[in-house]
C-alpha cells in the first residue's frame, strides 16, 4: 500500500492522530523520517540537510499554532565523517532561527544516508486541521515553488544556489501570531493542492481557490510557461508554508498579526476543491 492507503488503515487504531503533531497535555510532539535517494538531491550539502531535516519537523510545531521548544535527530550515514558535523550545524542554526534548541539524538551507520527527526513544541492552544466553517478565509503565508526552483537548480548544477533555496525558515513565528484567529492550519508540506485536500477532509468542508497565487519570484527563471509555473506553485510541495483558515471579521487581524506575507486565496465552501471554477486535483507529494 502507499502512504496515503497506510494512514488510512491505521486512522482506526490511532484515533488521536491526525494533525500535524500529537498533542499531550500542552506539549506538542512530531517526528518525520527522511531518505537520501527521495529527499535530499544531488548537490544538498550536509549543512542543508541538518537544516531541512529539522526545519521539517519544527513545521509541524508551527502549523499547530505552538512554540518551538527542542528538536533531535537520529543521523545514519555509511561513515562518519565531516558531514556530520556540517548537518548538526544546519540542525542547531535553524533551530536557533525560530526560538529552539537542537539538543542531541543518536547515531547509526546505515548503506543510505537517512534521517529522521523529532521536535516539541508547547501550548495551551493548539490549531486543529478540523476547525475549518463555510464562508471563512482560506489562506497560505510566504510564497510556494521555492523547493521545486531548487531542484531544478539541482538538476542544472547551479549547486550553490539551489541550497539557498531549499533551506526554508519554519514559519514558527507566524503560528504562534496566527493561533489567535485561525480556525484550522496546517503546513504545506505535500503541495498546495493536496493539502488543501487534507484540510477539507480534517474539517469536512470544500474550497473555492482562486488565482493569482502567491508564487514566488524564484519560480519564472526556470519555469518555461505557465503550465510549469503552476505545477512548482501548485502540486511539487515542500515549501513548508502554513495554510490555514480565519473568519471573515478576523482575516485583516490575521494578516497583520505576522511578520512574512499573508495572502487570502479563496472561500471555505460547502464541499468540493476548485482552483477558479474547475476542479482541483488531489496531486502532490507522495512518500513511497
């Protein structure tokens, strides 16, 4: 079976899970495994991989709306050698660049350089994907494409280039100034598409999503037309941003509670997820 089939199975023996994190009292805890061969391209240097390996969990701390407090990672690599070092750098600097502290893991040495990795976060508050009400403001922060421009770049040998892309800062800071107004949120982990898919089935709602997107600036110089430029905005993912949805009298609180851009992008509907009119295809990142 494929991830999205296995999550389903195990929705019945784990009713508790489902967002972003788990919640325990007012501790919020997430873990993600990453492989070298599906996540981390030619070129991603140990620093980078630190970076987007811990970055990706403390984007699930922000999407519930929590203080980042920790992270750790078990790092297994064929050897150990100065890469190791480069990756806990990159693990303690984006921790750091959101409030938290990477404070160790474990080691194990395996034939594919793999990851994986764990962070908590704290609140009292914390944003379900379930909270979502017709007529509401669907939103998203920053600007998506960035990570498929990167592997692009990758691909092209524009190495240095495509690192700076692919280190993402968690929007840990805008959850936290979102959570007052926010009805459901989650992090664009999967694509756009998809996860708009995933928070209209957490909240049992449609979305009506309408252009312009905010994608971003990166994306038109490798983007060959529009059709390209849809698909790195739309359905490649791992951009990391929060979608989230707000009541209609809360959006102008909302947007300027944060520090990085907020951009309304359409209407909580009653069921069903267009993109101006048509219908939007379930389609983004799958692992395995």
């Amino acid at each position: 079976m494929d991830e999205r089939t296995a999550l389903e199975r195990l929705a019945g023996r784990l009713p508790a899970a489902g967002d972003d994190c788990a919640v325990v009292e007012d501790l919020v805890l997430t873990t993600d495994m990453l492989h070298e061969t599906t996540d981390f391209p030619g070129g991603v240097t140990r620093y980078t991989a630190g970076w987007r390996a811990v970055g990706a969990s403390l984007s699930d701390v922000a999407a519930m709306g929590a203080n980042a407090r920790a992270a750790l990672a078990v790092y297994a690599a064929p050897e150990f050698d100065e890469g190791l070092l480069e990756f806990v750098d990159g693990a303690r600097a984006v921790c750091e660049a959101v409030g938290a502290s990477y404070v160790g893991g474990d080691l194990d040495t395996h034939e594919e350089f793999t990851v994986s990795t764990t962070a908590v976060g704290r609140t009292t508050d914390p944003v379900p994907r379930s909270g979502a009400r017709i007529g509401e403001a669907v939103c998203v922060t920053g600007s998506l494409g960035r990570s498929g421009v990167a592997l692009r770049l990758f691909e092209a040998g524009e190495i240095e280039r495509a690192n700076d892309l692919f280190r993402f800062t968690p929007r840990v800071a805008a959850g936290r100034a979102l959570r007052p107004h926010a009805s459901a949120m989650m992090d664009v982990s999967d694509g756009l598409a998809r996860s708009l898919h995933q928070l209209a089935d957490a909240s049992g709602c449609g979305f009506a999503v309408r252009t312009p997107l905010p994608i971003d600036e990166s994306v038109d110089s490798v983007a060959e037309d529009r059709e390209e430029r849809r698909e790195l905005g739309t359905f490649f993912g791992e951009d990391f941003e929060l979608l989230f949805t707000v009541p209609e009298n809360e959006f102008e609180a909302a947007r300027d509670a944060t520090d990085v851009a907020v951009t309304r992008i359409g209407t909580v509907v009653e069921d069903g997820i267009s993109l101006d009119g048509e219908p939007l295809p379930d389609r983004g990142y799958t692992h395995g």
